[in-house]
C-alpha cells in the first residue's frame, strides 16, 4: 500500500534518484483516462459596471471618489490642502506636483503616508483592481504605503474576472488589490490595516 | 399499478405504525401494493462502517424478495439512498426504487393531499434524502429545484410549517455514528431539536424514521414538550 | 492512533465554548451562502473548476514539464522534491546559499505537513510565520486548527494572555484591533530583518509559469518584496493549465471560503526581481500516490478554502486538533487515510456522511463518497474494532434471511419490553447515555400485515 516509503530518502540501489524523474515516472505509470479541457463559454453579463464596481468598492471598507477627469480630480481632490510632497507616486502629474517617484525610494524602514497609483482595470464584480509591477515602482509600495490610494479609469472596468484575466498580462509580478489590508483572525473580528495599508482609496475617473 | 413496499427494518420492528401508514396512503392513492413477506434490511448499517462485503448476501436477499416489481417504495430517503447509491450495479433490483414521498410526486403525480394535521409543524429534511435522493433543494448549492417533500406537506389541511436558522443541518443519527461519535452525534441532535423549539414547532417530521428516532430518544430523555412523526402518518391523517 | 471521537467528546465537555466555536464558523458557512447565492452561475463555475482540475489531473505530467519549462524562461530556479524531507533539504540548501538566517513565512498547508520550521529551527534558521492565525498558534506551539483561519479556535482574551506573555501587550487587553495591531508592528520589524521569504501557493499557471498567492493581510507580499531570496512551495497537484483559469478559481475561492467576493490581494509571481533569485519548489510527498488511487484521485483537486470545514457539523462541534492530522476537517479525512492508514483509520468515521461538504465545495470533490470508501478499505485491512465488527457480522447473517430476521425481532422486542426501564435505558451504552431507546411494540410492522391482509393487498 505504501511503495513510497522504499524510496523514502530518494535512493535506490543503483544512488541517488534524481526527483523529478521519480515524480514524473510515477504518474507516467498510473492509468488514467485521458479528460478533456472543458469547453467554457464564459457570457459578458449586463451590468452597470460603475454602480456594481462602486459599490463593491465601498463594501470592502475602501473610500470611493469619482471625478470627471484627471484635472478635476487634481483641482478638487490633491489640491485640497494634502501634503504631495510627503506622497510616493507613479504617476507624472502628482510628481510633477512634488510627490517622491516610487521608483526611487529605497529605505523600506522609511513611513510611506501614502501612496498614489495608476491601477490598470477595475472589476465590477468584486471592486479588485489590477495593478501591474510597471505602476508599482517598486514592488514594495502597494503594502509598505499606510493609505494606497489607486486611480482606474470607468473605460477600464470590466464585469468579471474572466473579463479581467482575458486583458491582463502575467509579465513579472502583478496583483488583484481589493481593499485595504485586513484580518478576522482574532475571534472572527475584521480588523481592517493588519500589516499592510491601513487604508484604502479608490478614485474613479470618468 | 402493483408496487412493492419495503418497510425498513427498524420500521419493520420498532415504528409499524410508520410502515401500516404508508401503506393505507399508498393504498388510498390507487395503488395495488404488495408487501413481500421475507425482507429484511438493505444493508446500509454494515456498509456504512465498512462492512461491505459482509452486506453483500443481504443485498442479494434483497434483490430477490423485491424480484418482479416495477415500482418498489420506501418510507425512508435513507434505505432508498443507499440501495440506488451505493449497492453494486448487479445487485440492484430491476425495478425503480422509489422514496415514498418521490414515488407520490414524481410518479403518481399528486401534489395534494387530502390529509388534515393542525399542529406546527419542523421539518427535518434528512441528509440522504436532500442531497443524495435531491429530494429538494439543499442549502450550499444554487438551484431552483422543486421540493418534493415540503409540497405534499405544505398541502396538509392545517398544519403551519415553521421555519428554522438551520434548515437542512445535519441531526447528528448517521448510522453506527450515533454509537460510536456518541459525543458529537448527541450534541448535534440536541442543536437540531433547540432549533425547532425555538420556532415553535409541536412536531417534528421527515422522510427518514432513523433520524427521527434519535431525537425522539433525546426529546424523551430529556422531557421536553415535542414530539417526533414520520411524514407518512401526517399524510395519512384523514379528514 | 488518532482518537478523534475521545477528542470530540472532550471538546464538546466545555459546551460553552464548543457553541461559541460551532456559531462562529458557522457564520462563515452563512457568508459564504451570501456569496454563492449572489452567482447565478455558480454552479457552472464549480462544474468548469471541477473538469479542469480533472483534466490536469490526468495530464500531470505535462503540464509540471510545461510548468517548469517556462517558469526556468523566466529566470526562476525549479525544483523537485519527492519527499517532505527532500524538500526540507532544498529549503535549507537555499538558505544557506544565500547566507539567509532569518526566514518569514506566510500561510503554507504544505510547510506544515513537511515539518518544515522544527526542521530548519535544528539547523539554526529563524522562522517567522507571519499570517496573523498562524503567528498566533506559533506562539502557543500548536498546529493550524483550520485551514484558512490557523486560530479559529481561540478567544480574544486567549490571545491577549498570549501576546502578554510573548509581545508584552497590555495586560487585559483583548480588543481585537488593539492586539491586531500590536502584532502588525511585531511582525513588521520580522519582515524588515528577514533576508529570506517563503510562501505557500494557492495555484500554479503551466502555461505562463506563474505561481499565485492569496492573502488578506499583505504578507505574503511584504515578506515575498523585502527578502534577498523568495522561495515558493507548492504540492504538484496546485497547477492549473492556463492564465485564462484563473477567473473560475478567483471567482470560487474566496467566496467559498470567507463569503469575501475577492480576497484582498491576489498576487502572481512571474519573474524575480533583478539580482533577487526565485525558487519554486514542485512537492510530491504522497501526493502521486494519492493519484493512483481511484476513487480518491479527485481530492487532489482541493483548492484549500475551507468550506468543507466551515459546513461541517462536527467539524465544528469537535474542533480541528481533534483530527489529529496536518489538515482537519472532511477534506482531511480522505486526504490523510493515505499517509497511514492505522493510526488516522478513525478519520473517515468522523462523519455522518451527510454529504454537505461535497456540495459546497468548489471543485466538487466527492467527499462523502470518498468517506464511505475509505471505510470499506478500512474494514478490508482487518483496521475495524471488535465492537464494531462482531455485533454487524451477525446482523449480516440475520438480514441475509427472512426467518432469522423475524425471529431476532420478536425476541430482541420480547425482551425490551420486559426489561425494566433503568436497564433498557442503562447509561453504560452508548445509545441510552443520552437517548431514551424506543418503545419496543408487540407487534412488528409483518405480524400487523400477515394479521390485517391476511391474502396480501
């Protein structure tokens, strides 16, 4: 019943047995049926992508703004007496107003206030947005900023992560973000900030 | 039509008021009914710890009492379950076996009952009945689906169905699980029975004698103003 | 010999407790509910999750070949390990080539079931796990009691006494923001002094080389960014075909698991960092074993979300440490079996075989038909008590005959209804400690029918 335990230190007789030929030889020598990948017709649903996106924004303990564009969101929000200068960015117009660039900062010990990105699509379904390494800087600053404030664009919403993963690209690193850090480990109580942001912003324009 | 009727074993020797029930509602439904005298048991207390192979000449029994029936009906979701489910392919009878409340809905094609039973009323949908015959629809899993049990009873002249936080847990009998997870089994029965008490329930029914047994061995132990019926007799309570 | 019934009946000893333990999982199980219930097309997910783990299963082999192929394209190092100790090896090989003495780590089913911190404990290596559950049970030396929430089975106030005595928090402090906190700075000096990081995987893509990791907390990621090597651990069976798959199994898991639409962070790991080396270590451990096996193949499937455990009533009821196995719960139980079929030879009977954990799970691993074949082989290997196979072997011949039957009826009823009550109702068995048996009738259900349609129907 238990053949594995003959070549339990990975040695036979003949030395050492190099791993992987033992795992693929093992399954080589089970019989299976071959099963085909399923066919998958995965429908676009009607939905309201902002509302539903907004919406689940909001669920996950994240604030949600909304501007019209890039300049109005410049002239309500980062001009409303927010300190740029002690933001960390990827994006040229808040560098251009005296935000650190991301890429550049290199102390992790160093308290990021927050920091401000450019997500790539947002999905209406669980109000994730993707954000890939090239807006990060660094691939530190999504979880060292204690308030990560992403920026998407309503043309980049899409309805599900089907739609998502259709879009988006492996390339070296890059991640779903959908809310602020948060834990129920302590008794099922959801702590919100438990070791990377504490808080959560997502700014919608258009 | 001629149906057989299996009586389950602990039916047969502890409840035959359950067993003579299904048979007058069968009967009052227009069916010919024949009750092969040498049955027995399906099998289900040995396979289910294991004992498969040791059920085997009980499973042979079976088949050859229930030899020459189209239709074969059972007031239990749980026999019916494991004969379908789980006995070998040849060893299962050639007739279609049939849940009694199934048997009602999906092949006679009654959904009303001319029954009166003015009581509040917990149904406890067992396991093997909900997820193993999908006699309804279970809590985890998304689908319209017609229940089959809660229609007939639903058509009960009388009766106020009440419902419960958790519809369709477990009751905790389970077999040789009752004796051998005593501790586990007990607690869940005594969870199950607080859940109908605390929404009023007089009475509590299902499909499967079995489960109905073990909270009514707990409801007595522990005096409480309840009281457990197997669906077929509030079927069969005449106006 | 895993003794989960003893384990059980102690557990539920401390009934308040066992209640809290039993509502608040359960309203995990009601979360979840909410979420799935809010798919339409749930079920087609679950069937589509189902098929293309089957498929993969089948084609294991290729796809760990496709799997390595490109993560190597991508600069990453690939290794095999057969056994748990191979794979200790390798961890500790790589730590020692990049000089790395102290390690983080975030949530790793499979570390756990290597034994993979005892192990480089010995050989002089710091490890840190830093999802929050498993720093906890750490700390108190004790194993995960569930899959997705390590402490699911402690009170606050259990925690505060604990972080007291490690963290040296406020005395009598139990608010769970308060000790959450004091953590996140605990565990933030650890991920700033590590050099080395090593996480689980939830799901390994073949055709990108991409390994992804789940997480609420961010802690994967933290210790994954600031460590001078980044090391992945992954069971074989954690692959999955093609980038495109990931929008079934994101859309399952988290909802399955906590009720939450997504988790908060869904990192996939391509490429290492310039100068920063990546490993993937591909684990068998008992996992191709497990394949060969029929009937059990499909709980390699397992996405490790916890519904199982979540629904399962005497999971919940029991706790997890009452398994005694790396992994709890019904997915435990047909899982472990394989590892030593004596001493977990209990686990398949923890069930009622109710078969909810089999329809909430994402993947639709059979688990309660598993469970009842598990008991089959069990019996087969001669594994069963005595007082289990003794009384059913003779009911096995009496049901096997009508006459014999009848006749163990009547007297078995003659003689319950003669016995005075005290002793059909003894406490010293198992059904009567708490359960009044049935009244035995005169008659049995046959006598009434050869009495009353004396010609049949």
């Amino acid at each position: 019943m238990h053949p594995a335990i003959h070549l339990k230190n990975g040695m036979n007789k003949t030395g050492p047995m190099d791993p992987k030929k033992q795992i693929l030889d093992r399954i080589r020598s089970i019989r299976q049926a071959p099963k085909p990948y399923p066919p998958q017709a995965i429908e676009s649903q009607e939905t309201d992508l902002v509302e539903a996106f907004t919406g689940m924004v909001k669920l996950s303990g994240s604030t949600l703004l909304r501007f019209e564009d890039q300049q109005t969101m410049i002239d309500e929000f980062v001009k409303a007496g927010h300190p740029v200068n002690e933001w960390v960015s990827t994006w040229d117009p808040l560098i251009s107003m005296g935000a650190s660039e991301a890429g550049k900062f290199t102390d992790a010990r160093k308290v990021i206030s927050c920091a401000v990105l450019p997500g790539k699509f947002g999905v209406a379904e669980n109000g994730a947005v993707w954000v890939p390494e090239e807006a990060m800087g660094q691939r530190t600053i999504p979880f060292l900023a204690e308030h990560l404030i992403l920026i998407v664009h309503a043309k980049d919403l899409v309805a599900t992560m089907h739609q998502v993963y259709a879009v988006n690209q492996p390339g070296s690193y890059g991640l779903f973000i959908a809310g602020p850090s948060k834990t129920a480990d302590i008794e099922q109580h959801l702590v919100l900030g438990a070791q990377g942001p504490l808080a959560h912003t997502v700014i919608l324009l258009g | 039509m001629k149906v057989g009727l299996f009586i389950p074993c602990y039916i047969d020797q502890f409840y035959p008021q359950v067993g003579v029930a299904t048979l007058e509602l069968l009967e009052h439904l227009g069916c010919e009914v024949v009750y092969p005298p040498g049955q027995t048991c399906c099998g289900q207390p040995l396979a289910n710890t294991g004992m498969e192979k040791a059920a085997q000449p009980t499973y042979d029994h079976f088949q050859e009492v229930f030899s020459g029936f189209d239709h074969i009906v059972a007031p239990s979701g749980s026999c019916v379950y494991h004969v379908v489910h789980h006995y070998p392919v040849e060893s299962r009878p050639q007739g279609k076996v049939w849940e009694l409340c199934d048997f009602i809905v999906n092949h006679l094609g009654v959904t009303q009952i001319a029954a009166s039973f003015p009581h509040k009323v917990g149904l406890h949908p067992s396991c093997h009945g909900l997820r193993g015959l999908r006699l309804g629809p279970d809590s985890e899993r998304v689908e319209d689906r017609p229940d089959v049990v809660r229609t007939l009873l639903a058509s009960v002249s009388g009766i106020e169905l009440v419902d419960l936080d958790r519809r369709d847990e477990c009751c905790g009998f389970g077999g040789t699980f009752a004796i051998t997870e005593e501790a586990v089994s007990v607690q869940m029965g005594l969870d199950k029975i607080s859940d109908h008490q605390r929404h009023g329930a007089e009475i509590i029914t299902g499909t499967d004698v079995s489960c109905l047994m073990h909270l009514e061995g707990l409801i007595r132990r522990q005096g409480l103003p309840l009281q457990t019926r197997h669906i077929a007799e509030i079927l069969n309570a005449r106006l | 010999m895993s003794q989960h019934p003893e384990a059980a009946a102690r557990f539920i000893a401390d009934n308040e407790r066992m209640a809290w333990h039993d509502r608040s999982i359960w309203n995990a199980r009601k979360k979840r509910d909410l979420a799935s219930h809010s798919i339409e097309e749930w079920e087609q997910l679950r069937s589509w999750a189902s098929d293309i783990k089957e498929h993969t299963l089948a084609h294991l082999d290729h796809y760990l070949e496709v799997f390595e192929k490109q993560a190597t394209a991508n600069g990453v190092k690939v290794h095999w390990a057969a056994t748990a100790e191979e794979h200790n090896r390798i961890v500790l090989g790589i730590l020692r080539e990049n000089e790395a003495r102290h390690m983080v780590k975030s949530k790793s089913m499979l570390t756990e079931e290597c034994h993979l911190n005892p192990f480089l404990e010995a050989n002089g290596i710091e490890v840190i796990d830093t999802d929050l559950g498993e720093r906890i049970v750490q700390l108190r030396e004790e194993i995960p009691s569930h899959i997705v929430t390590p402490a699911i089975h402690l009170k606050k106030e259990d925690v505060s006494k604990l972080f007291e005595e490690k963290l040296h928090t406020e005395p009598g402090n139990a608010d769970p923001t308060y000790l959450t906190r004091e953590a996140r700075k605990h565990l933030r000096a650890h991920f700033l002094a590590c050099d080395a990081a090593l996480t689980g995987v939830n799901f390994a893509v073949a055709e990108t080389g991409t390994v992804v990791v789940v997480t609420n907390e961010g802690n994967s990621d933290l210790g994954v960014h600031l460590g001078k090597v980044q090391i992945h651990s992954m069971g074989i069976e954690k692959l999955i075909p093609k980038w495109q798959d990931l929008g079934i199994f994101t859309r399952l898991l988290a909802r399955s698991a906590t009720g939450q639409p997504i988790s908060i962070y869904t990192s996939h790991y391509t490429k290492p960092r310039p100068d920063v080396p990546m490993h993937i270590i591909l684990v068998d451990n008992g996992r191709t074993e497990q394949l060969s096996r029929e009937h059990f193949r499909k709980s390699l499937a397992c996405i490790r979300c916890g519904a199982c455990m979540n629904t399962c009533p005497i999971y919940r009821r029991s706790g997890g440490h009452s398994y005694g196995s790396t992994i709890p719960g019904p997915i435990g139980s047909i899982l472990t079996p394989g590892k030593d079929l004596k001493k977990y030879s209990p686990l398949p009977f923890a069930s009622t075989l109710c078969g909810s954990c089999s329809d909430v799970c994402p993947v639709k691993i059979d688990i309660h038909d598993q469970l009842y074949r598990w008991r089959q082989i069990i019996a087969e290997e001669h594994l069963l008590p005595k007082y289990k196979t003794i009384p059913l072997g003779l009911a096995g011949r009496i049901f096997a005959r009508g006459k014999r039957y009848d006749q163990a009826g009547r007297i078995a009823r003659w003689w319950l209804r003669r016995l005075p009550a005290w002793m059909v109702n003894s406490r010293l068995n198992a059904w009567s400690k708490h359960r009044d048996l049935p009244n035995a009738p005169r008659n049995s259900f046959k006598e009434w029918y050869e009495q009353n349609r004396p010609h049949g129907s």
